[in-house]
C-alpha cells in the first residue's frame, strides 16, 4: 500500500509545469458571516455555503506498487450529526507510480454546519477492500456577525 506523505485542506492548489504543487491558503477555521442584525436560524442539514476547497494528499509508491490502481475515498463528517451525513462521499481512482503521487480533490460548496467538520479519508484497492487506516483532518466551523464594512459589496 502507498504511504500516505501528506493530508492537507486548503483553498486552492496550483501544480506548475516541473509538477510542483503550492498549496493556497490552508483551512484550520472556518468562520460563516451572518449580517448584522439577522437572527441566527438553524441550519438545516446538507446546506452548503458557496466557497470552493480542495483536498491534497500526497502518497509515496513503491517499485512493487507501481501500475496498481487504488481509490482515495472521501467523506465529510459534521461531528455534532455523525449518523446523519447528508454529503456524498468521493471515489478517486489514480494508477500508483513509483515515487510521488499527488490527489487534488476540488469541492464547490462548503457545509454549513456550525462545529467540528471531519474530513476523512482512506484508500481502497481494486476489489473495494480497505487498503489503509482512516485518516481525517478536522476544520472548525462557527458564526461571526459581519460588520458593516465587512457587509458591504465589492466593488
């Protein structure tokens, strides 16, 4: 099985043309923006706010692991709501080379759950077996009530 190297949420990753990647600000927290003076409501499971997010693995291969197919599965998880996961899962398949292997996964839309929002992932081999642990990265959610000059529109 490759090993895992890195397991990181960011913005945004660019990958320039020796296949270097530079990861884009990387997600710890993230703060949603309720304009002033609007009650706070409950949000109802599966809404997402409009914010793009990717996830970057890297994965060590082997010579021997080379040309195998594994799948990098992953799920996110409201921590508050585990038995109700209202967010598909995503299903990668990428072919093992020997060295380095980058996975970018690009997310339009982030959850809208105040908490802890797990991102877990594993990999699969070919015949769907468990081909690694699971590993998760944790991202803070909360409100924070916007100000004016923070409400206003760009121009």
């Amino acid at each position: 099985m490759p090993k895992l190297l890195a397991f990181v949420v960011c913005e945004k990753v660019i990958i320039d043309k020796k296949d270097t990647p530079s990861l884009i600000t990387i997600v710890q927290n993230v703060e949603l923006g309720i304009l002033p003076g609007v009650e706070k409501v409950e949000i109802p499971p599966g809404a997402v706010v409009p914010f793009g997010w990717t996830i970057f693995t890297i994965w060590l291969g082997s010579a021997d692991e080379a040309g195998k197919t594994f799948h990098q599965k992953i799920e996110t998880i409201l921590e508050k709501d585990q038995d109700k996961n209202p967010f598909p899962r995503a299903d990668l398949p990428f072919v093992v080379k020997e060295g380095l292997n980058y996975n970018t996964n690009t997310v339009f839309g982030f959850p809208a759950s105040i908490g802890t929002l797990k991102v877990k992932m594993w990999l699969e081999a070919e015949d769907g077996k468990a081909a690694s642990e699971n590993y998760y990265y944790p991202i803070n959610v909360k409100y924070s009530e916007a100000t004016k000059e923070t409400a206003k529109p760009s121009p």
